[in-house]
C-alpha cells in the first residue's frame, strides 16, 4: 500500500500540543484522505445493502460499522501520533469505538429523520450524515482518543 510508507513528520513528532495551529490543517488532512478510505468501505457495504433492499437506517449502521474498523487501523497508522499517547493501546481503541459510536448514532439518526420526516433519497441522507459524522468525531478523536501526553514544559 503506498500509504505504508506514509510516516509522521518530526514536525507533528515534537509539537504534540493537540491545539497547536501548524498541527491541526497537516492532521486534518490526513484524517480527510483516511476517512475517504473508510468512506468507500461504508459506501460500498450501504449501497450493496440498500441495492438488496434493506432498510437504509440499517444499511447505514452495517456500512458505517466497516468504516470505522478501517478507520482506526488507518488513524493510528497515519493520523495520529499512538507514540506520545498518555493511554494504553486497550484504553485508546474503547474510546475509539466510543467515538464511533457516537458517529454510528449521528449517522442512523440523520438518515432516519431525512428519509423518513424530509423523504430524502437514502443517498442524499448519508451524503448529510457523513458530513455530521466527520466533523464530530474528528474533533473528538483529535482532542480526546488521540490527545498526546501532557509536555513538561
């Protein structure tokens, strides 16, 4: 894979404030590239579920739930520095799942009330839902599964 080769900059390395501007856009970034990653696995298991005519909050949960087990191999792979964690690895994958969770209940509840009270196509409410999603859990994973040790400064 050639994101294997993929490595964090000594830049994002030293500068572990989690708040720190020259950090957040670089991060973000490769939070974008890996969430589209995810995104295809999700898209791709929705639209076959949808496509064998299962109810879209259903196929949207089935499909988000692949997204984030490639999401958290990418994340703590690419994203994210595990290196200068201040949790253990068992500690950062239950809130990682936490915070996919709240992503899962954010994306059923968004293709729920858009299919069902706006008569929304089941694409155009995961087209929203993954907007709500990203947002949310991004800032969630940046400042709470993935926040580095405090520096002693």
């Amino acid at each position: 894979m050639a994101m294997a080769a993929v490595k964090l900059d000594a830049e994002t390395t030293h500068e572990r404030s989690p708040q720190a501007p020259s950090r957040f856009i670089p991060q973000l970034t490769r939070y974008f590239t890996v969430s589209v990653i995810a995104l295809a696995l999700d898209m791709g298991v929705f639209t076959a579920l949808c496509a064998a005519h299962a109810d879209a909050p259903i196929a949207g949960a089935v499909g988000y739930a692949f997204g984030m087990i490639g999401s958290y191999v990418l994340s703590s792979t690419f994203v994210f520095d595990v290196e200068h964690s201040r949790k253990s690895s068992p500690r950062r994958v239950l809130e990682f799942i936490c915070s996919g969770l709240l992503g899962l209940i954010l994306t059923t509840a968004v293709i729920s009330v858009l299919t069902t009270d706006f008569a929304l196509s089941p694409l155009a409410a995961k087209s929203a839902a993954v907007a709500v999603s990203f947002l949310v859990v991004f800032l969630m994973r940046r400042w709470i599964v993935f926040a580095p040790a405090p520096t002693n400064n």
